[in-house]
C-alpha cells in the first residue's frame, strides 16, 4: 500500500487513519466464507446462508475425498426457485480469484460440443508440476467450477479454477454427472451452485462447495451439498503460492462421492453410479476435459477414483476387482476400453451382442465406452450369460 507523503496529511481523513481503516476491512473479508466477498446478490445470499461452508469447520482431509455439508441440504432460497433461466458468474477478487459460479442447469445449457483451447488462462495460484503417480502426470486441471458438458463456457476465467487432477476428474465429475443425466432423462431443470473456498489469501482453493437440487420434483431426484476437496494423494500442495512437492502424508483416496447423501429415493440413474460410464457416449464424455494440455481428452479419468489410491503411490497396476488369479492377461483385459451396453435398472453390463439386450427396456439401455473395472467400481455387475 503506497502511504500518502506528510503534505498530503491535511485531507479530511489523515492518512493513518486510511490505512487502518483498509487493514481492518480487508481483516473482516478474510474472516468471512470467499462468496461473502465477491459481488452479486445471490452471493451474498449464499454466504449468509446455514448451508455456506466455513473454512474453519472443514475437517482435514484424510482420505474421504467428498464430504456432506449442512446435512446434505443446499442453501437454495424460495426466491431462487422462482427464477427463470440464469447463469452468472462471480467478478475475480482482488488476488485474482474467482468466487461462486450459479445456474439453472436444463436442456438449454447442456453441451455436446467438444470443450475448446482453456490454455491461455491462467487460474490464481498455478504453479504447474509433473507427477509420474498422478493420472496424465500433470497435477493441476483448469477446473471449470460449472462443467462445460453443463454450460458450455470454455475460456471465462470467472469459471475457472487451480484444481487437482483427482478433485477435477474424479470429485466434481461425479456430481456432475449426477445433475447431466437427471436433466438429459427428464428433460427438468437443477438449480445448481459451485464455490470454491479458500482460506485466508490462499491463491488455490482448499476445495469448492457443490449444491443442487431438482425443480420440477422438488429434489426428490437430486439433492445434494457437499464439499470436494482440492488433493492429491502423495502430494503435499501449498495453497497461498499452488506451489508443490511430493509427499507420503497426504493420504491415499479411500472414498469418493459415492460415500456422500445425494437425494432422497433417487434411481440408480439419478445417483451417479452410472454417469461417468453412461457419458461416454458421444463427445459428452469428454465434455469437462480440463487437461493441461488441452489436447488429450479426459476419456474415462472421471471413472477412475478405484484406480487413484494405486496411481498415488506409483503402482501401474489398478485395482481389479473381477480378477481373482491376479493374472496380468486377465488385468489388461479389464482395463481394455470396450463397448458395452448397460441396463442402468438391473444394475449390468453386456456386451452389445448379447441377446438379453433386446430385453432392456429403452428407458434402462445405455451405451458406454469403458473399461470392464469402471463400471464395476461404478457399481454394475457383469451379464453372467456373455461375461463381457
């Protein structure tokens, strides 16, 4: 801060005086939820709000890479609900950092297009590392905080963050996901809030918050407010610089977005489970990829949380839980990208030539893309009368 030189100590208010004034209002910023901070009244709303995340009661991370907030509940106000179609997003913030991200998400946000070239912005804190261990060995994802595949903004740095591979990929995806599919199968509307929050003058954020909830049905089919947070395994990441080094306390992921409430009596195709397999269809799979690079697409990274623990350590083998003999035939076999048809009722995956395929009622068939450990990490079973 540039202090005004004696002779100009004569205006109204005397320059010590400024200055205290300017360190007790950025004081009282910092000690506040981040969205408190930015501009709009839906931000000000949602940091008022008991369902606003607070820095100071978020648990260290220990292995649960998603975790509830305020019971699973979003803050959404009556108000909120009676809006017609919306997106905003927050104005950067004095360190350059972007706040809450809000939308209504339905079929008239949804994008199929291929994501275009992100790498000319560069979210608050990246510090750019290579990690042999990491998936696409590059550590930090421009981690759109509303998925193209949901709004189809590919370049607005207000949208982007300095996010880990396994936040991005594994994280965010999965609610994602969530919200995609409930509006592609009901052609309805998601009320829909990402913000990330940081500590202090972090220029990463510790994590981002994720709310939604279904319109029409009153989130009967989704409902959820958790928090995501911003690791690696096996990497130790200062958020004040995004600087980084490899390290053994960070832990292993031992759950994702499964573990966390999202809904009340949601299908299986509302929840999740299938999402990152089901979305390989298409062009929609690779709609939030936010590599490095921006020329390698995200394939099917989103369905790889079975396979983060193994990365984080360096092991090349993923986890397989078809392969009793532990053969390495038989691994590479099921870690060979097929196409499969799911039955996202039964909860099974089949080969396309399958004749029980012809059974599935429409509503319950879907195309993927994948690896035979995907979808069984995503919760489906393989058809005992082809064993795809």
């Amino acid at each position: 801060m540039q202090i005004p030189s004696r002779e100009h100590e004569s205006r109204t208010i005397p320059a010590r005086f400024a200055a205290l004034f300017a360190a007790i209002a950025l004081a009282l910023c910092c000690t506040l939820p981040l969205a408190a901070c930015e501009s709009g009244s839906f931000i000000d709303s949602q940091a008022n709000s008991p369902a606003a995340v607070q820095i100071a009661d978020i648990p260290e991370y220990s292995g649960a890479l998603c975790i509830d907030a305020n019971n699973s509940e979003p803050g959404f106000t009556d108000d909120d609900f009676k809006r017609g179609a919306f997106m905003e997003f927050s104005d950067l913030d004095f360190e350059g950092r972007c706040g809450a991200a809000f939308a209504r998400i339905g079929t008239d946000t949804l994008n199929n297009a291929p994501r275009g070239d992100i790498s000319q912005v560069h979210p608050s804190g990246w510090e750019q590392h290579r990690y042999d261990f990491v998936d696409q060995e590059m550590l930090y994802n421009r981690s759109h905080l509303i998925a193209h595949q949901l709004c189809g903004e590919d370049a607005n740095e207000k949208n982007l963050i300095t996010g880990t591979r396994t936040m991005n990929s594994v994280g965010m995806t999965y609610y994602e996901n969530i919200v995609a599919n409930h509006v592609k199968q009901t052609g309805n509307h998601v009320l829909y809030r990402v913000t990330p929050i940081f500590a202090a003058n972090d220029l990463v954020a510790r994590g981002v918050q994720m709310e939604a909830e279904s319109i029409e049905d009153g989130g009967r089919a989704v409902r959820f407010n958790v928090f995501v947070y911003n690791v690696e395994p096996g990497v130790e990441i200062d958020y004040v610089t995004g600087k980084s080094w490899e390290s053994s306390d960070v832990p292993n992921m031992t759950a994702g977005g499964e573990a966390t409430t999202t809904g009340a009596g949601a299908p299986p195709n509302a929840t999740g489970k299938e999402a990152s397999s089901a979305s390989t269809k298409g062009s929609d799979e690779n709609a939030r990829s936010e590599n490095t690079n921006n020329t390698t697409p995200k394939s099917n990274a989103e369905s790889s949380q079975s396979n983060q623990a193994n990365n984080a350590t360096g092991s090349s083998n993923a986890k397989n839980p078809s392969n009793g003999a532990g053969s390495e035939e038989s691994s590479a076999a099921s870690s060979e990208l097929k196409e499969y048809v799911l039955n996202t009722k039964s909860m099974k995956f089949h080969r396309p030539t399958c004749s029980s395929v012809n059974d599935i009622a429409d509503n319950n068939k879907q195309e993927a893309t994948a690896t035979r450990d995907e979808l069984i990490s995503e919760g489906y079973s393989p058809c005992k009368q082809c064993n795809p």
